[in-house]
C-alpha cells in the first residue's frame, strides 16, 4: 500500500457522535449543551489531533518526506498522535521532549516509542528555540528529508482539517473549545458560522500572545468580533490542576456521563460550567462543547503524580 493509499485509510471520512448532556446548572440558567465527542474521531490519534494533522500528513506525503519531526513535552497528546500516525503512514518519527529522558518511559512517551519514534530530550532553553530559523535549519541539517511540525501541530496546514468540523454541526449560538497552541481555534474560527460565537478556554497562561498567535495563524481574526478567549480558567498554568479541580472534573465527568482528563477538556469544562453558574451565557442559549481528545494524558498524570514527577 502506498503512502497516499496509507493516508486515505487513516484521514478518510469519519464522523464523531454530537451528545445532548444535562446537568442543573443548564436547567438553572435555561441552557442546552450538546458535547461534540472528537475524542472518538481515532482509537491513537484522537480529537483536534487528527483533525490537525489531517492535511499537514498529507504534504509530508505529497513532498516524499523521509520522516517527521515535531516539539513537545513529556505528556504531549501531539507527539503522542503523531507516532501513532507516523507507525501507521510507515513514516520514521521524531519527538524533540522538553524535558529529561527519565520521562521517556511515562504512559504518553512509552507508547511513542511503542509506534517507533525517536526522543531527543533537551532542556528548556533549548526548547524555547524551536521557533527559531536558524535552529531549525539546524534541525533540518541533522535529519535531511524529514518534515518540520511546529508544537501541538499549530500551522496554517491545519486550519483546513479543524474548519470541516463545522460541517457535522447542529446550528448553535455559541461553539466551546480548549485553547493550547490556538491553532484549534483558528481553524474554526477561518470557517466560523455568521451565527455562531465562539468561545475559547485557554488551559495555559495565555495572555496577549494566545490571541496574537491565533492571529498569526488565520490573519483575520484580528477584525473579527465572534470569537472570545476567557482566560481566568487555566488553574495556574499548563498540566496545573489542583486537587479540589481534579475532583470537580471528576464530578461533572460522572454527571454528565462523558470522560474528562485535567489538562484539556475537563479543565475548559469545569471552566464553562463556572461561567455558566456566574451568568455569563445568556438564557435560551444552545452550546456546544469540542471534547478535543487527548484522553491517554490522564495515564500519565497518574503516573507523573505517583513518581513526583507531576509538574
């Protein structure tokens, strides 16, 4: 089978379940929520992962590339998806990890390794240059022939792949999404419905550079009013979940009867039943969630925690 035939086998058409949930803060404020599961799009490469690298896999096919070779951290749900995708296209993988190679047998990097992708550890001031030109070029010196993904697969590539969601949509006011890399965000928003809001929940320190990187990314978000990032929810940070948090993610994921993991979704989640309890969506709304996958992180977290490892 061909690399192409390959692709076509693991992008082709597939569709994820939209699941009415109900909850008494909904009732409560005359809401209805509905929760796009993207967390079943794929078995291994799951969520806005597989729609993200959706058309950024089929140029690394199209140009021939020997392998690919993209950035993340120890309990990254990107490197984690791109070795699966890697194992399956027969293209050799790379994961550059930020971080120390005591890590590489956590749940996340072990199936990474289980799929054949090489870790290259480096520290964090290493890391901070993997946008860098002439690192990269470096990079490119190193390993001829292998295709360059940014972090969390965030490029203008992958805008197209998160923008055909919007056709397996119900009509909705308001569109919920976690925020990392925010190239989730910009491809929704480069298809966004004149009707829809949406709404991003930022599960890092975001600030200004969230916003100006999504608009790096799809240029006329900077002139488009539909869209919003609430940032108050990021629980101190990246992979930051306190106890109490991890318990009510836990309490909404067994109300609701959908599984929540505390770096991505559950923690937007419990960000949006916050607002919601607060009033910030207006009654007679019709929203919608995008579980975003990234389901095996929850492995690794319990893993980190148990080693001391959690950070």
């Amino acid at each position: 089978m061909s690399s192409l035939q390959c692709w076509q086998q693991l992008f082709g058409q597939s569709l994820s379940p939209l699941t009415p949930v109900h909850h008494p803060a909904l009732q409560k404020h005359h809401l209805s929520l509905s929760i796009k599961r993207d967390d079943l799009l794929h078995p291994s490469i799951s969520g806005n992962k597989w729609r993200k690298l959706k058309y950024v896999l089929r140029q690394a096919v199209s140009d021939r590339a020997t392998g690919l070779l993209s950035f993340g951290g120890a309990w990254s749900n990107h490197l984690h998806a791109l070795a699966a995708a890697g194992h399956a296209l027969g293209l050799p993988t790379i994961g550059m990890v930020r971080g120390e190679p005591e890590y590489a047998t956590n749940p996340t990097l072990s199936d990474a390794r289980a799929w054949g992708m090489t870790l290259e550890f480096v520290d964090r001031q290493t890391y901070r240059r993997r946008h860098d030109s002439d690192f990269l070029a470096d990079i490119a010196r190193r390993h001829p022939g292998f295709y360059l993904i940014p972090e969390g697969g965030s490029c203008p590539l992958a805008l197209p792949g998160m923008a055909e969601l919007w056709q397996t949509l119900p009509p909705c006011d308001e569109l919920l999404v976690p925020v990392a890399s925010g190239g989730t965000l910009a491809g929704l928003l480069s298809a966004r419905p004149a009707g829809t809001r949406i709404t991003g929940y930022a599960v890092l320190k975001g600030k200004e550079w969230l916003s100006g990187t999504i608009c790096d990314l799809f240029a006329p978000a900077a002139t488009d009013n539909g869209w919003q990032l609430r940032l108050e929810h990021h629980g101190g940070g990246y992979a930051k979940c306190s106890a109490t948090d991890r318990q009510a993610i836990a309490g909404l994921s067994s109300i609701l009867g959908v599984p929540l993991e505390p770096v991505y979704s559950g923690k937007a989640m419990l960000g949006l039943f916050r607002d919601i309890e607060a009033g910030f969506y207006p009654p007679g709304s019709r929203l919608v969630f995008v579980h975003t996958g990234g389901l095996q992180g929850a492995r690794a977290q319990i893993s980190a925690k148990r080693s001391g490892q959690a950070k």
